[in-house]
C-alpha cells in the first residue's frame, strides 16, 4: 500500500512519530513544500521536496504572492502535487482549509485515490472565509474519505461543519515515550543544560515551552512568579523560571520582568532545536503553561503538555480548548487569565513533596497509556486498511 503524507510548510517531527512506525507495513512518501519552516531532517520518513504555489514567481515576488493565496485558500499548495499523487493508494492531508487538501480532492477525482484528513481544529467553522476558503473547506469536507480527528472536540468540530460521524475517528497525537521520559537530575545530558542555565539541583525549576504570545498566559505565570518570589513561606526555596520559545511579545516580557524586578530568577531562553527539548523537561519540577482561550484559536492539542507528561512532570494548565482531553486527571487545570491559581498551584508543588510525587507518576503512567506513538501508529494503521 502507497502511502502519501502531506503537511505543507509544518511537516514536523513531533506530528510524524506517529507514522515513522508504519515504514514497517507501508510504502509511505511526505511531500512538503521548498518553503518550508522547521526541520525535516530529523523525520525519519522519505520524503519528497516540491515547489510551493507562492514562490513559482521566484523569490522577489514571493512575499507579495503570500497574502491573496492565503486569502484564497492556496497557500500551501504544491506545484505538481495533484500529479505526484495519481500512484498513492491514500493521501493522509491535514485540516480542510488547507491548499494541499484541496489538491488531494482533486487528485481522487482524477486518479480514484482515497483521502485521509487529519484535524487539528476545534472552533467550528473556522477559517471559511473569504468565500473561497468556505468553498475549499465544503470541497474536501464532501469529498475526503475519512477524517482523524486528534481530539473529541475537533470531532465536535468536524460534527457542527455538517461531517457525518460515521467519518470520523478520534486518534491523538503519539510522543516518542523512550526519548520523553524521566531523568535523574544527575544524567550527564540533563547536566549540561543545568549548568548552561546556571542552574543549581537545588533549584525548583518551572518551565514553560510554547509561542511567546498574550494568549498563551506568558503574563500570568510571570505574575504568579512574582508572587511565589516575594512568599515570605518559600523564603528557604530556591525558585527559577524558564520561558522556551519566541514570540511577538518577547521584549515587552522582558520590560514587565524588569519592572516587576525578577531577571534572576526568570530565564528567556529563546527557541532551541526539537532534539533539545526532551532534556529541558528534564530540569523542570513542574511544567506550566496557563493557555487563554480567545475568539479565533484555542488549544487544539498541545503536543508539549504530552511531552512533559511523558518526561513525568505535573503539568499546570489552563483550561482552554482541547488541554483538558490531553492531560485528563494527570494535570492540574486552572481558570485562565488567574495568576494567583498560577501561584497557588506551583506554591502546592513546592511545599507538598507527596503531592508533587503523586502528579508525577500519574502525568507519566497517561503518557504510557495514551500516547505510545507504536499504539498510535497501529490504530492509523487499522484505519488505513479498512478504507481499501
């Protein structure tokens, strides 16, 4: 069976755990475009490079090709894609208003390949317009031949958008448990980055991984970090924060930390490649990340909270989107936009060793249990089969 995967610009690594599995069973091909932003070198797929729809100009005019495909819904379309795919027996694309998905529409129409569609998004209707886009969205909502919904609330999703349900199945997101996963705070690697830090093994260390954006409570957990760092009851505690990622607000928190005089105690440590990161969740004593829902996104899955799962962190969340559905009774779940549950939870964390003991092995033992991306990879691999 021919496999073909396509994500655009976002094929990644951390999505693609849950298909390098199935290398073992399928002849599987990942198209993405010249265009593209993260790493594929890591993926451990073959893959297939074409031209993107917007740079078919050549560089100069790229930029100004970008915002009408966007608008028109082919952004991420491929030159040759439809093509590419007339010897797939499946093409597995991601969301309904991507270009590409489109594409893959087309090419069953021509060549009578089957479509998997992945979806990601949780707010009904989301991006349908300019009326094209709802006209893309409508094309590959009736035309794919299954949908994967990572989340029950993507389902609820797809089910508001008018897709029958008898076409959806609910398969999350798997996490690679065996580079995810507990270390001893002596492990030579989880060392280095303690001293890269200036970390000592005394520190409670609080981290956060994600887009340096309002909707992601970067504010609030710095706020709630105040309030721990002047808590005259943690007096004896040494308490670090590490904010990983980059983002629009990035100076703006470094003047908030400045004013609210904590610059030694909160680490900006910018973005650091994927294969860092399963050793960042080894610093920490607890992952916080206090999403806030806003009026065009929410968390859809969160593929960090999985991972600090897996590393045996308790998480602290907000509850937003899809987080409660990824975390389940493993994590804490606070009000969004509320620094002083921030504060109060992390506080908990730091007095409470049998409380932060209990977060851990159960933040570990869902990971096992939902998140194993070889259960994943044969749950995908079943749904495949029964659509030939």
């Amino acid at each position: 069976m021919k496999i073909a995967i396509i994500r655009g610009g976002a094929l990644n690594k951390f999505e693609m755990q849950s298909y390098e599995p199935l290398v073992k069973y399928f002849d599987i091909i990942a198209y993405y475009p010249n265009n593209h932003f993260l790493d594929v070198s890591i993926i451990a797929l073959p893959k297939k490079q074409l031209r993107a729809l917007e740079c078919v100009f050549g560089c100069p005019l790229s930029r100004l090709m970008d915002y009408p495909l966007r608008l028109l819904g082919y952004r991420d379309a491929m030159i040759g894609l439809v093509k590419e795919l007339k010897s797939a027996d499946i093409v597995h694309t991601a969301e309904t208003y991507n270009g590409y998905s489109y594409q893959a529409v087309k090419a069953k129409e021509k060549y009578g390949i089957k479509v998997v569609v992945s979806c990601w998004e949780n707010i009904p209707f989301f991006c349908e317009y300019p009326n094209m886009r709802s006209y893309i969205k409508n094309k590959v909502r009736n035309n794919a031949d299954l949908f994967i919904a990572v989340t029950q609330r993507a389902k609820e999703a797809l089910i508001y958008e008018g897709v029958p349900e008898n076409k959806i199945v609910v398969i999350p997101v798997g996490i690679n448990i065996d580079l995810f996963k507990p270390r001893e705070k002596d492990d030579e690697k989880v060392k280095t980055y303690r001293k890269k830090f200036n970390l000592t093994k005394d520190d409670f260390v609080v981290l956060f991984i994600g887009r340096l954006v309002w909707e992601k409570g970067v504010y609030d957990l710095i706020y709630a970090a105040k309030r721990l760092l002047m808590d005259s009851e943690l007096k004896h505690h040494s308490v670090k924060f590490i904010f990983v990622g980059k983002g629009p607000e990035e100076k703006k928190m470094q003047k908030v930390i400045k004013k609210l005089k904590i610059e030694e105690s909160v680490i900006l440590a910018g973005s650091l490649p994927y294969t860092d990161i399963p050793y960042i969740h080894n610093l920490a004593d607890v992952f916080a990340l206090p999403s806030i829902p806003v009026r065009d996104w929410q968390e859809q899955f969160g593929m960090v909270f999985a991972e600090a799962l897996a590393s045996g962190n308790p998480v602290i969340a907000g509850k937003s989107g899809s987080i409660p559905e990824v975390v389940g009774d493993a994590g804490i779940l606070i009000q969004p936009n509320d620094p002083y549950s921030i504060y109060e939870e992390i506080k908990k964390m730091i007095l409470d060793n049998d409380y932060r003991e209990k977060h851990k092995k159960l933040a570990r033992a869902r990971a096992e249990k939902v998140f194993d991306p070889e259960k994943i990879a044969m749950r995908i691999k079943e749904e495949y089969e029964k659509l030939l």
